[in-house]
C-alpha cells in the first residue's frame, strides 16, 4: 500500500524540480486525470465530486490561458482552444453531459501530445546543438 505522505513528498519533489516546460506537461497531466475522473462520476451519477474534479480542470485551463504570450499567433490559436475546453468544462457540468466533457478532453490530449512532442523535438534540438 502507498503512503500518502510519502507520495505526497514526492509529488512535491517532482514539481520543485521540474522546468517550466515540464511543469506545463504535469499541469496537462492533471487536468486530464481530473477530466476523466470527472467524466466517470457523472456517469455514476455523483454530480458532487464530478463537479469538483470538473472545477479543478477549469482552474487549470485558466491558469493555461493566463500564461500564454499573446505575441505569438500560435499562442492565440491555443487561446482559442483554451476558451473552446473551458465553454465544453462549463456546459458538460451545467448541463451533466458527458459529451462535451469527452470533447474537453478529447482537444486536451492532443495539446498535451502536441506539448510533448514538442518538447522532444527541443530535447533532440539542444542535444545536436552541443
């Protein structure tokens, strides 16, 4: 069995030593594994903890679009995508539909792949550059 405090140790560890690219991938991570949980307990019908993981990913998203450089047309372009999952977030608890939770985490795993992949590409980058 994992003690919570030890995991609660790590956790925090993970993140003090994380970069912001990395804290960024972590943050996706999050509002995924809360989206899902989400979607899940309306399905089981406990609106309650729906509704707080649902809250949890739309601090998230926000937070994602507080951060974004707006000098940049591809920033605007996440922006968009932003605001499109937190509309999606917002209807789905509002109106307990499950469908535009899915559509939510459908556009978030993408960005979270796109960040990743992106992230790799900058690994491979810096590598070669030595």
């Amino acid at each position: 069995m994992v003690n919570p405090q030890m995991a609660n140790a790590y956790k925090n560890q993970q993140i003090m030593t994380s970069s912001p690219e990395q804290l960024t991938l972590l943050l996706y991570n999050g509002a995924i594994r809360f989206l899902t949980e989400s979607i899940l307990a309306m399905e089981q019908g406990n609106i309650e903890k729906s509704h707080y993981a649902n809250i949890r990913v739309q601090d998230i998203i926000r937070e994602f679009i507080r951060t974004l450089d707006m000098n940049y047309e591809l920033s605007i372009n996440w922006a968009y995508l932003y605001e499109y999952c937190e509309h999606c977030l917002i209807q789905g608890n509002i109106n307990k539909d499950v469908e535009m939770l899915n559509q939510a985490k459908s556009i978030l795993l993408e960005l979270r792949d796109a960040w990743a992949e992106a992230m790799k590409q900058t690994h491979v980058e810096r590598a070669v550059a030595k």
